[in-house]
C-alpha cells in the first residue's frame, strides 16, 4: 500500500465549441484509439480536446479523430468528443469518453474543423451555428 502524496493537475475544458445544453444529457459512452490520434493536434496538454471531430474504426468498434482521406471508417463523421480525456503515457492505452451525437455546435469554437463531407454525414443530428 503506497501512502506518498500524489499531486495530479487537470487542465480546463473548453466546451465553448456546445452551441446549447441540448443533447447534453444524452452522450454514448466510447472507446478512443489513442494510436490514430496525433499529440501536438489532438493532445498538446496531456488530454484529448473537448469537441475533437470522431469517426468509428470499422474494425474493432474504438473512436478515432474524423478524417475525410481516411479508409478505415474515420472518414465518416458521427460526432464529438463531449468532454477532455486525459491522454495515456502508451499509446498502446485506449480511454473511455463521452461522444456528442445531437445538438449545435459553436463551429468557429471547434479544436479541429470539419469539412463539408463531415457536415453532410452529420446533418440532421448536428446543427453548426
């Protein structure tokens, strides 16, 4: 049993990107592939950003970030990353998280953009404002 003192630092979550509460309440909760994301893009402070843009990996089911020139199911947008995961140290770790499927979102407030395919692939569930 380790009894040290362990001091851990979060950073802050910038949900400004959430254009309503609106389907807040109603995230799934998923698996990230921590090997499809880039650190300087996707985790620069040790967690995964708030409203990252997510795709499904065909194989395996795991979440990675969406991207149109992608072949192994993240080319299809189905949502957002709700809340900042922190990153694993390896990664070979896969987290848990929240995705946002319905609701608006603030688009000039997103931590990566989403091109018009990813907008299309969403439509009717998600409303950029």
């Amino acid at each position: 049993m380790e009894l040290s003192l362990k001091t851990e630092q979060f950073g802050s979550d910038d949900q400004s990107w959430l254009g309503s509460e609106h389907g807040t309440q109603a995230t799934e909760t998923i698996v990230l592939d921590t090997s499809t994301f880039t650190p300087a893009t996707h985790y620069p402070d040790g967690f995964f950003k708030s409203g990252i843009p997510l795709g499904m990996i065909t194989s395996g089911g795991k979440y990675g970030p969406y991207a149109a020139g992608a072949s192994d199911g993240r080319e299809t947008l189905v949502g957002f990353l709700y809340a900042a995961v922190p990153a694993p140290a390896v990664n070979t770790l896969d987290p848990a998280a929240a995705l946002f499927t319905h609701g608006k979102v603030r688009e000039s407030r997103l931590p990566v953009a989403v091109d018009a395919a990813g907008k299309v692939d969403v439509a009717g569930t998600i409303r950029f404002v």
